[in-house]
C-alpha cells in the first residue's frame, strides 16, 4: 500500500513545534488538568503534580536494602520520549509526566532524593539493579520481561493503531500485510506486530514493513510525515501525540488490551520489591496516586492495588 504524498507540510510543521514542547510504552487520556502543579520547575512551562508534600514513611523506607539507599537517590532508568508518562521539558533537559510524578513520590515516601536519568526503552531492564536502582517507563509486564526483572503493578493500559486523519491510505488494522507500520524498539507493540508479520509471510502474502525506532517521537513523526502509514503505541501516548499534533493524527478501531504497568526491580530483590509494593499501595490508599494520574488526564488507568509479579502477565 502505497504511502499518501499529500500531507500538508504545516501538519509536519505542528508536529515539530509539538514534539520540541514534548520529546516523546498504554489506556486512554482524560484531558490534562491544571490543579496541582509543581514548583520546582521553573525551566518550563510544563508542570506536574507537586510532591513536596509527602512524608517521608520510616516503616517503608525500612524495608530498602542499603545498596537502593545508600546513597541517598532513588535513580530511576527511563525512556524520555514517551508522553505523557515520561518526556522532557520545554528546556530540553528535565524529565516530567506522570511516571517522573511516581518516581518523586516513591522517593519522598523512602526520604530519598529522586534522580530520573533518560536512556532508551530497550536499554532500561538490562541496566536495573546496576545503572539504576528501579525502572519506570510504561513497562507493560510481559512473562518473558518477568525472567529478566520482577515487576510492582501500578497502572492499566491498553494498545492504539494511529493514523494521518482521515486514514488516507485506507488501512486496515486486522490486515497490516504489505503495509508500512512504525514501532517503538523493545515495545509489546512491536512484538505483536512482528507476529502478525510472520502470519502474512505463512499465508504468503507481502511482508509488513516493520519501521522501529529506538524513540516514540520518531514513530509519531513517521506517521504523521506519510514515512509511515500507521503507528502502534500504548493508548496514553497515542491520545496525547493526536492532542499535541493539532489533529494531524487519529486513532484506528477500538483500545485493544488492558494490561498491567509496572517498576521494574531487579531479579531476587525481594526487599526493594516489598518497598515499593507498600509505598505504591500508600500512595494509592491516601488519594495522591490518583491525584497524579488526574493532574496528566491518564486517571481512568488507574489500579487500587499495587501487586509484586502478577498472574496475569501478558
């Protein structure tokens, strides 16, 4: 299927303003809201929840082993490119969403500082335990990433195909042979999209033309520049890349899945996976986890309780 060479350039212009405000792995987006708002970001104009708040909890920060706190930071591995969870700033260099918003609660809740470092998606699990202390950034929980890290559940998202308004180029998402998909590297999105790729191969039609990027924003701007006919990317992200695109996108059928997120903690750490278990679930059981997810419009992903490597991985 051919790609659509008509996409006006002021489309790809918005897209680029959008995405130097946003530099963009799952649930739909409520609308963004205006209520708390951070105070330490005075860099941008972007503003999350203010966590100042949080007490610390000494019975919780307790239960962390000294090489989590031991020096003091909670450093957390995660994928700056993919908003509203986790992107950067206006200044190109702070991290914000809802996934930094947790990350600095988790700290406060421990008494910690929270040090958030950008790496990309596929880099984060290999390096917790070692260049980071925990992973947060869209992790859906999978068996296979069950056998690398152990997982504390924290949110609910599902899967959306994205496309130029109007679908111009007549895609049809339950037949994506020989048509050009932009992915995210290390993504479930991407593992489902190359097992529909291997079907059309066994039933001997074109091969789809799998685009992976190592960032969301280069999977959105594939899209909406006509690279690329349509997107798979988790339902937060999708929702918020239409919104910051001006309506240059549009999302293809309904939501598919509805799956669990979650920190990634290193393999056999038994101690850090209980800390945060029961630091998430305080701040769940309080209303300031639920005030986050409001703050960035993802609340209807929320979850009421925070589980250690669920059953129902996908």
């Amino acid at each position: 299927m051919s790609l659509s060479k008509g996409i006006q350039s002021a489309a790809a212009a918005a897209l680029s303003a959008a995405m130097l405000i946003a530099v963009a792995a799952c649930g739909t987006t409520d609308g963004t809201k205006s209520g708390d708002s951070s105070k330490d970001s005075s860099s941008t104009s972007i503003q999350g929840f203010d966590t100042s708040s949080i007490q610390k909890d000494d019975e919780i920060a307790a239960l962390l082993p000294d090489s989590v706190a031991g020096d003091g930071t909670l450093t957390v591995g995660t994928d700056t490119s993919y908003a509203p969870a986790e992107f950067l700033a206006e200044d190109g260099k702070t991290p914000v969403g809802f996934d930094v918003d947790l990350s600095k609660a988790l700290a406060a809740v421990f008494g910690l500082k929270e040090n958030t470092v950008s790496s990309t998606f596929d880099s984060i699990i290999p390096s917790v335990g070692s260049k980071y202390d925990i992973g947060i950034s869209s992790f859906t929980v999978t068996k296979e990433r069950m056998e690398a890290v152990d997982f504390v559940t924290y949110f609910k998202a599902g899967s959306t195909f994205v496309v130029q308004k109007g679908n111009p180029n007549k895609v049809d998402s339950s037949n994506l042979c020989g048509v050009k998909v932009a992915v995210q590297t290390g993504t479930t999105q991407e593992e489902e999209v190359n097992k529909a790729n291997e079907q059309c191969k066994a039933d001997g039609k074109d091969a789809i033309d799998i685009q992976s990027s190592k960032l969301q924003t280069d999977v959105t701007t594939a899209v909406a520049s006509g690279k690329a006919s349509i997107f798979y990317a988790d339902s937060t992200v999708s929702a918020y890349a239409i919104k910051q695109t001006g309506d240059t996108l549009e999302t293809l059928g309904e939501d598919a899945g509805g799956v669990p997120e979650a920190v990634a903690i290193k393999k056999g750490d038994t101690k850090t996976a209980e800390a945060v278990q029961k630091a998430i679930q305080k701040l769940m059981d309080d209303g300031t986890y639920k005030k986050i997810l409001d703050t960035w419009g993802v609340g209807s992903g929320a979850i009421d309780k925070a589980e250690i490597n669920p059953a129902d991985a996908a």
